[in-house]
C-alpha cells in the first residue's frame, strides 16, 4: 500500500500578517493552504511502508500537531523537510528556551499541546529551564529531542551528551525510541500523557531512526475519561458542605483547564461563596462575577485573603494549594488554622500534598463541582440561612481593598523627575487592556505587583507565567505562542528590563514569523526583586542588581522593524498602550518602554531572608541588627 501523507491547512488571518513594505529582512511565511485529503488515510487502518521520518510526522498529524517551535538542526532534518506537505508550521526561534516557553504559552492557551524541537546536545540542553517552568503550570508540552546517533553515542562525539536524565524530573513520561519501528508507538503516547496528566513528556529520538525504512501503521490518539471523584469522597464534601456556615470556593488553574468556570460559578450562586483565586490564576473565574475577590499570594487581594481567613470550609477547586501562594501578605498570615478543607485535584499525588486537608476528591474538577452541586441543590443548607449578612460583609471587604488599592497606587512619593511610579503605571496599563486580552507575566518586583491589579471580565485562559518555577526570560515567548494559538485575541508581556535582556531576541522572530505581540517593559534599571532583598536585609549594598540602562529599549526594536514607543510620564501609558493593540491588529510588534522610578514593592522571600551576621573581623562591617527603616533604595 502506498503512503498517502495526510494534509491539512493551516488558516492564515488578517491579525497574523504583519506588513512587509519597509521591510528588507528575509521572511519565513507559513506552509501554504494545503487543500484537505482523506481524513482516515491507510496508514490510520494498517500497516504501510515508508520511512521513520514520515511515521514521526504521520503521528504528530494524527495528535492535531499544527504548529513547533524550535531551532533548525540537522538531527531532525529528515522529518523538517516534510513539516510543510503535512500541514506543520516550524516557526524558527532566536533561543530554544524561548521554543519551550512558546510551546507552553501555546499549549495553555490552544488547550493542547505545545511542541518543541531543536539540535541534539546544546540545542536540547537550552530547553531544560522552559519545561522546568511547564511542567510546574501544567502545560501539556511535548519536547522532541532527537539525540547523537546510535553507531556514536557514547564516544564523545560531536554535540552529545545524555538528554534522558536532563528532563526526568521536570516531564511526566520519557519514551525513549530503543528501536525505529516503535517511533509512531512511542511519538503517540508521550502525546497521549502529555494531556492525560497535563504536563510535559520527552520523545528522544537516536538521528540516525529517522532514516530507518519499514511498515508502519499510525495509532489512534487515546484519551482518557475521567470522572469526577471516588463517590465517598464527593459524598463526604457534599455533607460538609451542607453544614458551612461560612463557606468559600478557591480556584486554581485546574478550573480554567477544565473548561469548569460556569459550574463553579453556580456553585458559589448556590451558596453565596465568595470565589477567591490561587497566585497567578486571576483567569479562573471572570472578574465580574459578583462573588468574586480577587487573587491570594503574592500581593493579591486583602478581600479574597480575609475572604479565606474567616471561612469555616474552604473549598479548593482544581490547585495544589502551591505553599508559595498562601504565604502571609501585607503582614498578615491570613490561611484560616480551624477551617476543613475540600481539596479537588486531578493528580492523586497533589492531593492533601501541601496542606492537611479533610476531604480530598481525585476527579475532573468539572464534573466534580457540577456533582457537588446536583446533590446540594435539594435540601437544606445552612450557609443560606445567614446569607444576607455574610454577603454584605463580603461586599464591604471588597470596597475597603478597592478603597485601599486606590489609596496605595495614588499616593505621592517623592521621585525624580521623567519617571513614573510602578503601580501608577500599572493601573494605567490596566484601563488600556481591551476585553480578550491575554497577559503573560514575567518574574520581577514590578510585573509581580501587577497580581494586584490583573483581571479579566472574559472566560478561557487569559494569564500566563513561570507559576512557581519563577524564571526570567518567560513572558515575551509564552505570550508569542499564545498569539500563534489565538491569532484574533491581543498578547500582551509584562517584562521588567533584566529579564528582557533574555528574550528581546525574538522581537526578531516576531517579525520574521509574522506573530504580533506587544511586551511592555518596565525600565527602570535593577534587578528589582533582589534588589528588594538587598534594601531591607543588607544594609543597601546594592552587588549585581544595579542595571547601567544608556540605550532605549523602544530604539532597539525600531532597529528591528517593530515599533517602538517609549513613556515618562503616567498620563502617557493608557494611550501608548492602546496603539500598541492598534498596532498589534495591523500585524506589528510594539515594544512598550515604562521610565520606572526604582520603588520597590514587597520582598517574595521574607519568610526565607534574614539579617546577615559576620564573624570575621574583615566582613563584620556588612553585619546588620535591623531592617531598612524606609524599604525603598537609597536611590529613589
């Protein structure tokens, strides 16, 4: 039997085309229209003959594999050059860890996978730090990684080094191809598991299979139903829940992968729960929800933490209650110490992991809640017998942090001249994001600040970052690959100026590959995070975190051929953010420059740090007995 390659198109709109008029630079468009073929072609049905190249991309078109990120490299050569015919865009980077970072911005936002590529050895090894930061969000990246060949490995030959043991703890499943008619098997599950437990797999690919000819005959995509938890278990929450009396929901990105933002959203109807969301999942439910109160962790919602804090049951949906995002904030450690805990959670091993709980449920937290709810909705429940009151409190807690927030971003502090104060521009950013926005944030003081005023009135996925792994260099290329995902919605990075100088690069790609993005950078020269620790801990000695900034940021994107537009002063940010959209719908990039003065926001890391002591006489002069009285740089 002949093998007929299966074709697919690849949609080209008008919000991906950028405008190549003044352009010189070579272009790299994306495959052209392929007219649809047979959808259940032989090689679905038997085995066919043709080489392991064709069988690795034939399993890939199966998956619904449209679009990699990588490097080009001869390794995977063989395969690359029938990316085309199959309907495969290879969208080539600056950085593979940017690849990784754009196959997991993708994957969040396009509910599938994101995949990677790049060259055996140094390219691989480059991607270890972006599905580290996958593989703490739960993104269902699959990073192929074709390795030395198989007559060389061990020799120390050219580009090898060992690539299972770089990704073993940072994937979910390694399949390793131990022999080239297992490529299409081994390519299929590492797919299959990479949705089915939502986190990264390996496929590792000795070069020289690529070129191994045999019968192959590509397998079914196998996805797993899941249910919504042991019926005990559910039982047991729905009798809990049936007695709160102050009950509160805490959603976590599972709500969001679950696509169970409207069940939970009734739930909390029918009980009159305020809807608290876990650090860096201000997606999860809708902003405008009338039960929602805002993020917890890092500098989020006093209203959703004292939310929390007074609950008697606190009903966790789809979070593994990260340690990191219930650490005390505004010195206050606002976890409650007597409330049950109702934890939901598609990981068995996530379950109870971090926190005591009282009811643990392993389910699909979709079904989960819309079960929870089935059962409660008959009968009676205690919590709505003091509905009205808990609820006017509720409300007042939101409109004292709203008043609060207010009060803290408008408030003067003395700053020089041509700069503009973080949360000012912040809010200011804020009120130019139009409804459908996607915002990816970078670590860093002031893009972690932004926990206080990022919300979204919209359903689906619409924040990404690092999560916990909490590297620089994220939210430019994840916020490219979610613009590669939804082509039609506005992809906007928060990146602070350290961390951009790890991934200003692929402006280049943006405008090589034609994928849009805006990336606002806050300029404002330091490592603004350590720099924190150093002001507060270590007496203002400021070693490694003074950035020397002599160049704008917005110039070197111009010489790009992306726009750029730099701001001094507040009243200038909402407008140069609403061109940059413009800008964004005519196909270009903008680079987004904030003149930031240097105030800090809180530590991360207080409950990590402490007062540095000496005892050696040549370093006791840097011994420190207090914190800094001000908690801002001397260089205000």
């Amino acid at each position: 039997m002949a093998l007929q390659l299966t074709k697919r198109a690849y949609p080209l709109t008008s919000a991906c085309i950028r405008s190549t008029s003044n352009l010189s630079v070579p272009q790299s468009n994306p495959p052209p229209i392929i007219p649809q073929s047979d959808v259940n072609p032989p090689q679905y049905n038997e085995p066919v003959k043709m080489m392991a190249s064709e069988a690795f991309v034939e399993t890939m078109v199966r998956q619904n594999v449209d679009n990699i990120f990588g490097i080009v490299g001869s390794a995977f050569m063989d395969a690359l050059d029938i990316f085309p015919e199959a309907g495969i865009r290879f969208l080539a980077v600056q950085h593979e860890q940017n690849a990784a970072h754009m196959a997991d911005g993708y994957s969040r936002i396009a509910g599938k996978h994101g995949v990677c590529t790049a060259q055996n050895g140094p390219g691989i090894s480059n991607f270890v730090t972006g599905i580290a930061a996958a593989y703490w969000a739960h993104s269902p990246v699959v990073v192929v990684t074709p390795e030395a060949g198989t007559m060389t490995k061990g020799l120390g030959g050219f580009q090898e080094v060992d690539q299972l043991p770089l990704f073993e703890p940072i994937t979910k499943y390694q399949g390793h191809v131990n022999n080239p008619l297992r490529i299409a098997e081994i390519t299929n599950r590492a797919f299959d598991i990479a949705m089915a437990e939502r986190g990264p797999t390996q496929i590792n690919i000795p070069r020289d299979y690529f070129y191994h000819e045999g019968m192959y005959q590509i397998p079914q995509p196998n996805v797993v139903e899941k249910g919504a938890g042991g019926v005990k278990s559910l039982q047991t929450a729905v009798d809990l829940l049936r007695t709160a009396k102050n009950p509160v929901i805490l959603a976590g990105g599972g709500v969001t992968m679950a696509d169970a933002q409207d069940e939970v959203a009734k739930l909390a109807e029918l009980l009159g729960a305020p809807i608290a969301v876990t650090y860096l999942h201000n997606d999860a439910i809708p902003a405008d929800n009338p039960f929602y109160c805002g993020p917890l962790g890092y500098q989020g919602s006093q209203s959703a933490m004292h939310s929390i804090r007074d609950a008697d049951v606190v009903i966790a949906l789809g979070t593994r209650l990260s340690p990191f995002g219930t650490l005390p904030q505004y010195g206050e450690d606002y976890w409650p110490k007597n409330a049950k805990i109702v934890q939901v959670e598609a990981d068995p091993r996530r379950v109870g992991q971090t926190k005591q709980v009282d009811v643990g449920i392993c389910g699909d937290v979709k079904q989960a809640v819309q079960t929870l709810f089935d059962h409660l909705s008959s009968g009676q429940i205690t919590c709505n017998t003091n509905r009205e009151e808990r609820l006017k409190a509720f409300h007042e807690r939101k409109s004292q942090w709203v008043e609060k927030l207010n009060g803290i971003t408008s408030e003067n502090v003395e700053s020089v001249t041509g700069r503009i104060r973080p949360r000012q521009a912040l809010r200011a950013l804020e009120k130019g994001l139009p409804d459908g926005s996607i915002v990816s944030t970078d670590i860093g003081n002031v893009c972690s600040v932004s926990n206080s005023y990022l919300s979204f009135n919209h359903k689906g996925p619409s924040m990404l970052a690092a999560m916990t792994f909490g590297n620089c260099g994220y939210s430019f290329p994840a916020a490219m690959g979610a613009k590669v995902a939804a082509p039609h919605r506005n992809c906007v990075a928060y990146v602070g100026d350290g961390a951009w100088g790890m991934q200003l690069n692929e402006v280049l790609t943006c405008i090589r590959e034609k994928v849009p993005t805006t990336a606002v950078v806050f300029n404002n020269g330091q490592w603004g995070a350590e720099k924190k620790n150093q002001v507060l801990w270590f007496g203002d000695r400021y070693v490694g975190s003074q950035l020397y900034n002599p160049w704008s940021y917005a110039d070197i994107a111009k010489s790009m051929h992306a726009e750029g537009i730099t701001c001094t002063h507040v009243d200038q940010v909402t407008d140069a953010l609403l061109q940059a959209n413009k800008n964004q719908a005519e196909g270009k990039t903008t680079v987004l420059e904030l003149m930031l003065t240097k105030e800090l926001g809180d530590p991360f890391r207080r409950d990590a740090m402490k007062l540095p002591v000496r005892h050696l006489e040549k370093y006791k002069n840097t011994s420190q007995v207090e914190e800094s009285s001000t908690g801002q740089p001397t260089d205000l």
